[in-house]
C-alpha cells in the first residue's frame, strides 16, 4: 500500500523544514533533500505508530484521504495559494 501527500520545504535559519500539509508531520536538515528524506521517514513511522494504535483510519478521514481498492488516495486539493492578511498590531511595540 503507498500513500501521497504534499510537502511544503522552508528554510528557517540554516535549517531546511520539510512538512507534510495534509498529515500535519514535519522534519528537518541541512539539506532540503536531506529534509525531505527525512519527512518521509517521519510520516512512514507516524503511520505505523497510528497503525498499532488502531487510529490510522480517523486520522486519515480527518486529513482527507479515503480508501480506494489498495490504494490511499489523497485529497483533492482545489487551490494551494499565498493569502496576505492585514493585522491591526495595536500591541506590538516597534
């Protein structure tokens, strides 16, 4: 069984941020390649622990998948986009 999610890649200081959007699962490196190694490490151990758990299932409804004969299939994402958002900071100092 394999499953697909979107990743996002940041970098936050020198260090490459590597997030799961759908699943809510992070990693990091030096590396954005490196990074995204990782991630895929962290979702495959994420969704072995929900496994034994036995809350795979609830996680992957809530995140938007559904199950179609052996395969995971992911949510259909209808716009991925950048919104700016104008923020009246009455209380942060300059």
């Amino acid at each position: 069984m394999e499953i697909q999610f979107t990743t996002r890649i940041f970098k936050e200081g020198r260090t490459f941020v590597a997030h799961a959007l759908e699943l809510d699962v992070s990693s990091c490196a030096g590396t954005k390649e490196k990074a995204l190694r990782n991630l895929k490490e962290a979702v495959r151990l994420f969704l072995e622990e929900a496994e034994k758990m036995g809350t795979m299932e609830q996680i992957l409804v809530e995140a938007g998948y559904g199950k179609r004969k052996q395969k995971i299939a992911p949510p259909n994402f209808i716009s991925v986009q950048r919104v700016t958002l104008p923020l009246p900071l009455t209380h942060v100092k300059a």
